[in-house]
C-alpha cells in the first residue's frame, strides 16, 4: 500500500532530547493527488504533518514521532493505520549512551565503478539493517561471532541494536547532472574563459532545481524496491533510514563533487554557484527535514583589504527559527553554516558543516570557528557539578578525514599541472583534506580546539569520518603529555563508503600502496601535536580496502561514569563480513 503512494521515506531524523522527550521526525513524500497520511505512533493518531516543500507534483511533510524517555529502553511502533505497513525505532534508555551505526558515501561518482563489484550495490546495507533488526535479515544472511555478542542484549529482547544512524556525507551523489542536463553536458565542454561567463537562464536553473528535488526520491525510494510490507526486506538504505533515526551533515557529493575546492573564479562562476543554491535548498528539506520557506539565504559580505577571497558570509540568527518551529535542528546560533550538535546521555555529537564556508584556502570561517568553540566551552564535563548531564565522549563528524596520509608530492604536482574539470576529481580530492598545505592551518586549530576541549571537560574526543573510500584507523595526541594522560590522545574512526566502490583499479591499487607506503610516517603538527595513521585492526596495513560500516557503542559502568567506548567496522569480504574493533578507554588525567 505505502509503496503506492510514497515518493520517498519513511525518512527518520533525530531532533535532540527535550523535556526528556526523544525527539524524532519522519520525511514522506507523496503526490499532490494524496491527501497526507494518517500516520500513528504507539497507537495513537500523529499530531497533523508540517508541509516542508512543493514541487511540480509532488509534496514532502514532515511528522512528528517523538516519544517520552523511560527508565529503559523500548522499540517503538508507527505507521499508517487501517492495516497499513509499519515501521519500529528504538528509543534508549533515560541517561544513557546511544547505540549508533556510523555510514558516508551512499552512491557512486561513477556508473561504470558499479560493475566491478562482486557483490550486489546493497549487500553492505543489508549487513547494517541485518544486525539492526532480526526480523529485516534476508535469507543469506549468517551471524557470526561479534554479532553473536549483541544477540542477547538487544534482539532477545525484542529490541533493535541502534538507537541513532550518524551519515557524514554523500547521501546521494549529484554528480550525474552533468550528464544528464544537455547543457551542463554542453557546459562541460567548453573553453575555461567561455564557462566563467556562461549565463544561467531561467530554463536551465527551473531544470536545476528539478533535479535536486527529485534525485532524493529516486535514490532514497527506487522504483524498482519491493513494497514497504513484503515479505523479504530489501536490505537497502530506505530500510535503514525507516527504523533508524539518522543524523546526517552533507559532502561535496550532496553538492557535486569537490564543491569548496575548485579555483576562485570557478567557485563563483553562475553554473557552480546555481547548482550550490538549488543544492542548499534540497539538503534543508531532505536531510535536515526543514520548510523551504524557513531556509534563509546566504548573504556574502564584502570585507575591505582581505588579502584572498574566501567566503564570507553573514551570520545567521538560527534562534529565530527554533522559536518558531519546535522540532527545528538544534543549529547552532551565528553562525552561516549548518553546524549542529546533540548531546545524549554521556555522549555529545557534533556534526560540523565543512561545505557551506569551504575555499581552497578556507573550511570554516571566522564566525562558525568562535560559535563552535563558545558551545564547546560550554559543555558539561565529567567533572560537572550535575554529572548525571556530564558529557565523557565528544564525537566530532568531519566528513573528511582530519588524520589522513599526507600526500605532498602529489599536493605539488597538482599545484602545477592541477585543473578545473568537473569531471576529474584528482586535484579537488587533495585540496579537500584538512593535510593539505593550504589547510595545515586549520587543522591545527581544530586539533587545539578538541585537546583543549577534552582538558578542560575531562573527556574523550573521536573524530568520525568518512568520504576516502576506506576505512581507517588513526591517531593525534599531544606529545608534551604523559601517555597515561588518555585525554589528550584523540582517535579517528574512518568509514566509507557504505555503497561507493572501495579502491579496485590498477591504477587505484598503485593510489592504496602509496597510500599505505605514506602512512607509516607520522606527521608532526607543530610542538605539541602530532597525527599518525595506525595499522587496522586486525590487518596488516593502514588503510582496508572495503566497502564497510561502522558500530560506535558504550559500555556504561554501574554508576553511569567511566564509559569505554568500542569503534566496530564491518569490512566487505570475499566470504561475508570481517569485524575490527578498537576501544576508546574513558578520560584520565
């Protein structure tokens, strides 16, 4: 039945802790002809849906499925009445850590890239909602060890393993329109100087906008899936984001790929700057689950004597739109970008937009840098004085990797030969990542910011990312500090791509040796800090080339203090699913 009317979701979003209340969204899309879904939530009617967006024939709402925290944990039932299908979230329990799964890189650059998979496009998805939910496991699926482990504390008792779905870029990838709009394909083509001054006419940009509207609803819900309430699962991300409330912050590839690090003259050309607008507006209603009409434009202002031209736009008064509506993100204040955090139980997330402000010469601006900085100092440490609200774990989604392999050689060679083609993503690849020379800067003050952070609050920080199409384990510590001193040793957990080929090339297979043969220097920061890339778990080299997922849990002690925190990929193999752990012990001086 649902899938008869619906264009795409259940789409879940968590909302944050208010009032002890466990706030969660669903986005649905139907047709213009549809009345609005009556949708229940533990048995009763749905308070009535806010419309986020009209497009051509179809129109998107937004419902509120938020629910009280109990003492324990419980699953949660909603979905459409009179025998419709539905759906199940577990809801943790009042004060404690949520169970989370980790995922970026939900698509392909590449069409052609598909077809060298073993596997089907989905099989990593399928491990992930497998181990969620017993009852979404296909007919092939077979437990093994480390999923024997969660068995007994959430499936036999009737719950489900995830509480919350952190998606850190690459939701979808819109590298397709220049393809399949003919006069983007037409723009591709052209002459450097005859792109800077193309004109954008009405057509193309209505044509545009069609296009970031409408590919959520192709991706997210494909036609050719089975019905909601088949027999078999699908075992896609449409099942993963039904039953498990996401928090997702955007990549270049929710833009196009390498937005942020083409040159100057290319960033502000009207082709780039259409596609980011339309682009913006798209991430607000879809993955942030916002009304159109709330998104406030960006204003750039126009700062005299800057010696380059990043960014610079106004800040934005999100206060204003979180009294207005709710169930709004809890963006933080003052900043342009979308930056946003939550704090559950012991655990603080922060989802950092790294697209919005990004140059080749600029992540953050100035405004966003002092507004992250003043929430963090205002975090509630281990050591607060109500530590039932006290915060042990930072997690920090970088949607690129901030301990990565330097690659300066290759850095230089793009410096010289590098280029502006939308369709080679080479150079833009190098000049994302925070080890880039131009980044060097901020990287260090993001490294500062989190040791200071962890100092001051007696806390943990791990940094989560994705976007390489690896996973990765790494590692940046202060080396004025005692090694006992575990607060000042910062872990990252890399974990791409859910769906996006891994390295399979030969040439991609000369990129992974030099990747691996760099990764064995540590790279020394400045006095105090230094990163360095560690061996995989459970692998002989530093970066595993696989299709993978991530599981980050809390093992809480009785007292509710001191909680360790486990870092679990799933990796893609010949034969299932290898498991690789690491620990995250709690905070000492």
């Amino acid at each position: 039945m649902a899938k008869d009317i619906f264009t795409v979701g259940p789409v879940l979003s968590f909302r944050g802790i208010v009032d002890g209340r466990w706030r969660v969204t669903a986005l649905i899309g139907v047709t213009a002809e549809t009345i609005a879904p009556a949708l229940e939530i533990e048995g009763r009617a749905c308070a009535a849906p806010t419309l986020l967006l009209k497009h051509k024939k179809e129109r998107y709402w937004r419902y509120d499925l938020s629910c009280d925290l109990q003492d324990t944990e419980r699953k949660v039932a909603f979905g459409l009445g009179g025998g419709g299908p539905t759906w199940e979230f577990t809801v943790p329990g009042r004060g404690f850590a949520p169970r989370m799964a980790y995922v970026s890189c939900n698509g392909f650059s590449d069409p052609s890239g598909m077809r060298k998979l073993v596997k089907p496009e989905n099989a990593v998805w399928a491990d992930l909602v497998g181990n969620h939910d017993r009852g979404l496991r296909r007919p092939d699926f077979k437990l093994d060890k480390e999923q024997l482990w969660h068995e007994a504390r959430t499936q036999d008792k009737g719950l489900q393993r995830f509480h919350l779905m952190l998606m850190g870029g690459d939701q979808l990838y819109f590298d397709s329109i220049w393809e399949d709009l003919p006069k983007l394909k037409q723009w591709v083509g052209l002459a450097r100087s005859k792109q800077l001054t193309f004109a954008v006419t009405p057509t193309l940009e209505k044509e545009i906008e069609d296009y970031y509207f409408s590919l959520y609803a192709k991706r997210w819900l494909p036609s050719a899936r089975k019905p909601w309430g088949a027999a078999i699962a699908n075992g896609d991300a449409a099942d993963a984001m039904a039953r498990i409330p996401t928090v997702m912050m955007w990549d270049d590839h929710d833009i196009f790929d390498g937005w942020g690090s083409y040159s100057e003259p290319m960033q502000h050309c009207a082709v780039f700057q259409t596609l980011f607008r339309h682009a913006r507006r798209a991430f607000w209603v879809f993955q942030l689950q916002h009304a159109i009409d709330d998104l406030p434009q960006l204003e750039e202002r126009d700062l005299p004597n800057l010696s380059r031209k990043d960014p610079q736009f106004a800040p934005i008064s999100w206060r204003v739109l979180q009294a207005k509506d709710p169930l709004a993100l809890s963006l933080i204040d003052g900043q342009p970008g979308f930056t946003f955090a939550h704090q559950v139980g012991p655990v603080a997330i922060v989802a950092a937009d790294l697209r919005t402000e990004r140059s080749r010469t600029q992540i953050l601006g100035m405004a966003t840098w002092d507004k992250l900085q003043k929430w963090l100092s205002a975090l509630p440490g281990k050591g607060s004085a109500a530590p039932d609200i006290g915060c042990q774990h930072l997690l920090f989604l970088s949607s690129v990797p901030v301990v990565h392999p330097k690659l300066s050689l290759a850095e230089g060679l793009m410096d010289t030969f590098g280029q502006d083609h939308v369709l080679d993503s080479s150079a833009d690849d190098l000049k994302d990542h925070w080890a880039n020379d131009d980044h060097e800067g901020e990287r260090k003050r993001l490294l500062e910011t989190l040791a200071r952070t962890a100092e001051d609050k007696l806390l943990r920080v791990s940094i989560v990312s994705g976007d390489v199409h690896v996973a990765a384990w790494g590692s940046a510590y202060r080396r004025d500090i005692p090694p006992t001193a575990t607060w000042a040793h910062i872990q990252q957990f890399t974990s791409s791509a859910v769906v996006h080929p891994s390295l399979m090339g030969v040439a991609e297979r000369l990129f992974l040796y030099l990747l691996n043969s760099t990764a064995s220097k540590p790279q020394v920061i400045d006095v105090q800090h230094v990163v360095e890339m560690m061996l995989f778990p459970g692998h002989n080299r530093y970066v595993m080339p696989a299709r993978n997922w991530l599981a980050l849990e809390l093992d809480m002690g009785t007292d509710g203090t001191d909680c360790k925190l486990w870092a679990t990929w799933r990796c893609e193999a010949e034969n299932g699913f290898s498991n690789h752990l690491q620990a995250v012990q709690p905070a000492h001086l």
